[in-house]
C-alpha cells in the first residue's frame, strides 16, 4: 500500500495561482510568497518545557510542532502527507511500516537526521509520552540503512500514521538527549536541539517564546517566516487588546466566543474555525456511574433531554459552537450521524424520571455537578445552564466550584463527583484520544481523562478493541459507528458541544494554518504580506 | 449605658445630663448630612433586599430572556440579562441579601474574636497581654485576601466559610483597638472603685470596662461590615464563592469576562457594592462623630 498525493492545499493553491495568471491582470499576482518578517501568536497557554515527546496538550504542541519535525504531516483532510519521510509502504498484513526519510535533513546543530535518531525518539515517546495508546502495538524498529525507518507491528495499527504527525511524535536528537538523564526532567526540554522550521533561542515561562527560522531546514525556501513569537497573555480579553492593537498579528485556540465575535466585527481580521479537526475538542457532562441514582441509564437519559444544546451553542456561545452528539468530533472521518441525539425534550425528560422513580411524585434527586476552572464560558457557565435546566425536571443540582484545575482534577480521578463538566480532545484518532473514556479496562482511579464514569459494556470494549487494529478503512467507520451508537445510547456522558476554538489573525497573514493540526502542526508555510 | 450610670454611683453625682447618652449620640448624628445621607441608603439597600422579593418575584437563577440582554431592551426585564440570561434585577436583589449577610457575620465574628482577646490583654497585661498579643501579631502579619483564599479554598467556598474566613483575616485590629481601650480605662477610678467594692475580674471586664470601651468598637464594627463586603466580592471576582448563592461578588467574578461588551453585568452589582459601602462608611463616620465627646461639648 502507497501512499497517494490527495488533493492538498499546496496543490490547490497551486492551481488557483494558474487560474489568475490566466484570467486577469487585475487578480491577486501579489499571492507571490513574501520571506521574512516576525509573526507574534497571542496565546493562553503555559507550557511546562517544550518536548512535546514526553507531554501532551496543545500548551507544548504549539511551539514544538515548529521546533520539532515529524514523520508525515497532514493538510486539511486526514490524508498524511510527507514530511521529514518522503514515502511510506504497508506490509501487505498491515503489521509493517516502512518509511524512506528525506536526505540531507539536519537538526538545528548541523548533525544529520537519521533513522537512528527516529527509532530513538520514537522509543522515547512510547515508554514516556501520556498517550499509552498511541505506540504500544510497535514491537520494533529496525534501521536497514540511515534513511530507511522499519516499524514492525504486533497487530494492525492504522492510527500509527497520525501518530506519526502533529505534535504526537517529534524526532529528537539522540546524540543531545541521549545522555543518561531521565528525558521527563531533562533541563534540554526548555531550550532543545530541534528538527522543525524554527529553532527556539528564547523560553521565558509566562513572558514569551522566541522562534528562529531555522537556515538548513530540510524543505527548500522554507520557512517562509524570519521569527515567530509566541507571547503569553494572562487571559482572553488582554490578548484581544493585543489583536487590536495590532501587538499580535494571530490568535490560535480562542474559545471566548464574545471576544470571538467582537473580531470578527473590527473588519480588519480573518475568523476561521479551521485547524482543530486533530484535536476535536468536546465539551461534556461526565456522570459518575456509581452513583445510586445516576447507575440508572434512564435517570442519564433524561437529565440529556433536559439539556438544550442548542441554547448552549447559540446563547451561551454566541452561535460559534456546534453541538456535539457522540464521541468524536463532526470533522473526524469516524463521525456518524447514526446516534441516539438527545434533542431536547421536556416531557420525554420527566416519563423517563418518573419511570426511574424520581421526578414529580417520586423521590427528590439531589446532584452536584463540578467544572473546570477558569473556563467561564464553556465550563462554568454550561454547569450552571445545566443546574437551571434540570431544576425544570425537578432535579436540584448544586455547582461545586473547585479552586485550581489540580483540585478539580484529583475530584475527577479519585471518582468523588456525581456529574462534572469536562473538556477531554480526540486527538485525531479514536485510539489515541476517545477509547481512554469508555474501556472497561480504563477504569483507572488516579488517572484523570481515564474512564472516570465507571463506564463498562463488553460489547462497547469488542467494537472499539476491533476498529482500533481494523486496517480497512471502510470497516473501521462501520465498527465506530456501531459502539458509538452504543455509547449513545447507554449515556456515560452527556455530549454537549465542539469547544469553538477559533482562529484569528490579520489579513496580511498569508497560508494561515488550516490543516487538521493548526498550529499544532508546521507552520513553514505561512508568509506576511509586507 | 446602664453601665455608665451603675459605675458612676461611687463617685460623686454629676449635674443630672439633660439626654441620655445615646439620644445625644443621636442628635449630633442627626445634625451631620452625610451620616444620615449614609443612614438613608443603607435602609434603601436593606429595604430592596428584604421586600424586593415580594415585590419582582424572578428567581435569580433561572434562565428568563436571552443572554447579555442590554437594559432597557425588553419592558420586562428592566437591567437586562447576565451571561446566561439571568434577570440581573432579580440577581441584585437576592444577591444584596447574601452579601449583606456575609457583611453582618463577618463584623460579627471580627468583633467577637477581636473584643474577646483584645479585653483579655488589655485586661491582664504582663503575661497574658504578651502571649495574646503575639498570637494577634502573628494573623497581623499574614497578608489578608491570600489567608482568605487559603481559608476558603481549604474548605469549600460556602457562605459561611467565606464569611468566616473574612472574620479570622480581619479580627486583630479589633483587637488591638479593644486593648487599647482596655489600658486606658482599666485605670479609672471607677473601675478601682468597683474592685474595691468586691467585683471579679469577668464582672469588670464585662459589665464595667466593656461598656465604657464600646463607642470606639461600634465605629469599627461598622467599617468592618464595609470591608468584608468589598472582601466578599474581591474573593468572588477571584472565583472563590459560592456558586449556588446568588450574590453581588458572584455576579461581578462570572460577568468579568464580558466586561468589554455587556457593561451592565459588571457595572450594576459594583454600583450596588459602592454604594452600600459609601453608606456604611458615612454611618460609621457619623458615629464615630456622634461618639467624640468633644465633638459632644458642643
């Protein structure tokens, strides 16, 4: 098995650049590429160290996504591209990946990249990166030459190619980090030696990060970009201030719809919900399925009819976030329209309580519902939506505040809750990011974003454990779909909506990062123009 | 002041006082406009919180109109909606109770601990005064809204715990001001006169020099219900409050991110916080006037 060149965004922009050549003089000619200049990310995020190898979460993916490269990359579909490998073959039994790595690729000392340093990185990240999943069916790697990579398989594996890309597993140099320090705390991670477009030269943790474009990056001409400064901002509003001012020029991961909206208005920038299709964030109603009242499957069930997704999405965020019904996000090539919806339904919310023996007339049910801090919109407020919501059905709820996301952490995973808010992301591929919540052997108390609802249905565990080493595509959609509409309809959550994380940025930003990583992805494409 | 006329028997008998303390207290207080200005808008505040309810029967939690609905735009919602269409009148009303609520409790427990071992060392001295007033050094010294955000982080952030953790950052003033008070008067004749006759120690602490000191508490006290109601709502914005008590803190911590376009979310419970202050400040310093003696030779 090949790979194919799908249609990418290079090759479209390709096109279109030969269409106004032809068409009219009076058409964009100045889509000519710009080098140089500096691109200022506004961001939210505070990243611990920069190996995305060793931690997960988009705080690290962003700026390790451009100092480090990666095997393949993807463009706006979930068709992977080349990258730092530039072809990739099946075993015909799906159990082997070989991949031809790019000669003449160096890291940012000079040192050349070989499949030495790959197997390592790759080995690093499966003894040490959070996401178990995500390698472990890889029984070994095998270095023939220093430009062929050979992965043997246990089983089928088809999520191993996005694993190989974004910010899941960056090549590291072996000869800097392989020097008998544990890599978890290596004090290399804050200013390492990369593979990527950019080369950091500064980490000032809360200030800023400073990104150099690397000379001998392995892609001629690119990047495009001289600097890109990701510049830390205490919160949504201030670095709103800062697009407005012009200080940034891009906004990344922005979920305050209200700030959100108020750029769009100013006329002056792009809004573009693209670029999130990896991650697929979901906002959601976690029930402790232990609970007495809330092991009933009708009592979840109808406190999900009492829910109106629809007033979350257009009033509470301001019509920027889709509803979300099932597991994974509508973007996933996995998404099914084929699942019970819940849509809201007052008198369906009241037969299934009264049925369950609470409601009118029946026992008074008392529920708490927690959330993650320092989330107003989509997690404070939805608690609170949810606790005026079910008071309709007679259901009285009282919001539990926690006071840091360590504390509300160590609630979740230590099973002390009854209902919670949560964000928990896809990460591209069911085995990567949705299995983790619903496996009966994932009910790992300790663990946060484990199966914390207690959730367990042996069918749910046979259709997921099949798809996830199903290399037929077609297949492996058929199998989702099947446990999906299973999820559904046993109710271990409540799904709510898409975190509307949107991107913003100036019109001058030109290839603003629209693939499926965003700018958890490369960003050796994008161009000011001056 | 039964105190003042009980312990002013062994001594000989003053020209008989035209007024009573207190009616005098009041006449000046009533002479001072802004002390009854301050008067008018503290009964105007506990007015709206105690008959408001009957009189714009809304729960303030339930959801009534679409969110971030301006003022003025739908006749029946008068202040508009909150970030989750909330009638932000029905918000100021149940939430002035809570947070005048937490104000009152928290003075209370300020003045209970402050009084209680600031007349033990004002008392005693030597010894005693040295160990309690160490032991009040040492809350003196810990900065206050992070003790409180500690308090109430600890435990969960209820109303009571936030009214509590208010009264254990703010007692040592109190405390220091009761000592004080305490030194002063312990040395009176009337107060020798009165262990002379036989009285204990808690009889003369209590009933004699307690009575005497108050003037000076009552003014604090007064300012300290002001604090802890900007306490309360420093505490709220931060995030640390009781989300299922609707309260003026709380409507400005969940409205603070839509600040730059929903004005009214912020603006009208912190209008209500200034104002309740202002007046609790005015009357704390008319009082504070009412009691001066000097002020009271006039």
């Amino acid at each position: 098995m090949t790979f194919r060149t799908g249609l990418t965004r290079r090759t479209l922009l390709a096109g279109a650049a030969a269409l106004a050549a032809l068409s009219a003089p009076l058409s964009l000619a100045a889509q000519e590429v710009q080098t140089g200049g500096t691109l200022v990310l506004a961001s939210l995020q505070k990243p611990r160290h920069l190996n995305a190898a060793v931690q997960s979460g988009i705080a690290t993916a962003v700026p390790a996504a451009q100092i480090f490269a990666t095997l393949l990359r993807y463009g706006e579909t979930f068709e992977p591209e080349p990258y730092l490998a530039e072809s990739w073959e099946y075993s015909d039994d799906a159990k082997t990946l070989t991949l031809k790595l790019r000669s003449g690729a160096t890291f940012h000392d000079g040192e050349p990249i070989t499949s030495e340093d790959v197997i390592w990185s790759l080995g690093v990240t499966k003894e040490n990166h959070p996401f178990s999943t995500m390698l472990e069916p890889i029984e070994s790697m095998e270095a023939p030459d220093p430009q062929t990579v050979v992965i043997n398989l246990r089983e089928p594996h088809p999520a191993l190619l996005l694993a190989l890309s974004g910010p899941l597993t960056p090549i590291l140099p072996k000869h800097v980090f392989d020097d008998g320090q544990d890599i978890t705390s290596n004090p290399k991670n804050n200013l390492p030696v990369g593979s990527g477009p950019f080369k950091v030269t500064q980490f000032e943790p809360g200030q800023h990060i400073i990104l150099e474009r690397h000379d001998g990056f392995f892609l001629e001409g690119r990047p495009y970009l001289d600097r890109i400064v990701i510049r830390q901002y205490q919160d949504a509003n201030s670095g709103v201030l800062a697009m407005e001012s012009g200080e940034a020029q891009m906004f990344p991961l922005l979920d305050a719809t209200r700030l959100i909206r108020r750029l769009e208005g100013a006329g002056t920038m792009v809004v573009t919900d693209q670029g999130y299709a990896g991650i697929g964030p979901i906002n959601w109603l976690a029930f402790n399925t232990k609970n007495p009242a809330l092991s009933d499957v009708r009592v979840r069930q109808a406190i999900a009819y009492a829910i109106d997704r629809d007033f979350v999405a257009n009033a509470l965020h301001a019509g920027l976030s889709k509803p979300a019904i099932e597991p994974v996000v509508q973007n996933s090539p996995f998404f099914t329209e084929n699942v019970e919806r819940y849509d809201f339904d007052l008198d369906k919310a009241n037969a299934l309580l009264a049925e369950a023996g609470f409601g009118e007339g029946g026992q008074p049910l008392t529920l708490r519902i927690d959330f993650i801090p320092d989330n107003e919109e989509q997690q404070r407020a939805v608690a609170e939506y949810v606790k005026a919501a079910l008071a309709k059905v007679g259901i009285e709820v009282s919001v539990r505040s926690s006071p840091d996301f360590p504390t509300w952490a160590q609630r979740i995973a230590s099973h002390d809750f009854d209902m919670t808010m949560d964000q928990v992301f896809n990460w591209g591929d069911p085995v990567i990011g949705v299995n983790r919540t619903y496996l009966c052997s994932n009910i790992r108390p300790g663990v946060i974003w484990s199966n914390t609802q207690s959730y367990c249905n042996e069918e749910v565990d046979r259709l997921l454990n099949e798809a996830g080493v199903e290399p037929d595509l077609a297949r492996r959609q058929e199998l989702y779909a099947a446990a999906f509409g299973q999820i559904t309809q046993d109710a271990p959550i409540h799904f709510i909506n898409e975190v509307p994380y949107h991107t913003v940025y100036l019109q001058a930003v030109q290839n603003p990062p629209v693939s499926i990583w965003g700018t958890m992805g490369p960003l050796d494409e994008v161009w000011l123009q001056q | 002041m039964v105190a003042i006329t009980t312990v002013s028997t062994p001594t000989p008998t003053p020209a008989p006082a035209a007024r009573g303390p207190m009616a005098e207290a009041w006449g000046i207080f009533r002479r001072s406009p802004a002390a009854m200005l301050g008067l008018v808008i503290l009964i105007l505040v506990t007015l709206m919180t105690v008959a408001g309810p009957f009189l714009y029967p809304v729960d303030a939690f339930e959801i009534v109109w679409a969110p971030l609905t301006p003022p003025g735009q739908e006749a029946n919602i008068p202040l508009g909606t909150d970030n989750l269409g909330r009638d932000t009148l029905a918000g100021l009303i149940a939430g002035g109770r809570a947070t005048l609520a937490v104000g009152f409790a928290a003075a209370a427990i300020t003045m209970v601990i402050g009084v209680v071992i600031g007349s033990y060392a004002g008392f005693y001295g030597g010894g005693v005064d040295n160990l309690l007033m160490r032991f009040t050094e040492f809350f003196q010294v810990l900065p206050p809204l992070l003790f409180a955000m500690v308090v109430v982080t600890l435990f969960q952030p209820t109303l009571v715990n936030v009214a509590l953790a208010i009264g254990v950052v703010s007692w040592p003033q109190t405390a220091r001001l009761t000592r004080s008070e305490f030194r002063r008067i312990r040395t009176l004749e009337y107060v020798s006169a009165m262990r002379a006759i036989g009285a204990s120690n808690s009889h003369v602490i209590w009933r004699v020099i307690l009575p005497n000191a108050l003037p000076p508490l009552i003014v604090s006290a007064t300012l300290t219900i002001g604090m802890a109601i900007l306490f309360e709502a420093g505490l709220s914005f931060l995030g640390l409050s009781d989300p299922n008590v609707m309260s003026w803190g709380l409507m400005i911590g969940s409205g603070r991110q839509y600040l730059l376009d929903a004005w009214w979310v912020v603006t009208l419970p912190g209008l209500m916080i200034f104002l309740t202050v202002l007046g609790v400040s005015l009357v704390g310093d008319g009082l504070n006037d009412a009691f001066n003696p000097r002020m009271r030779e006039r």
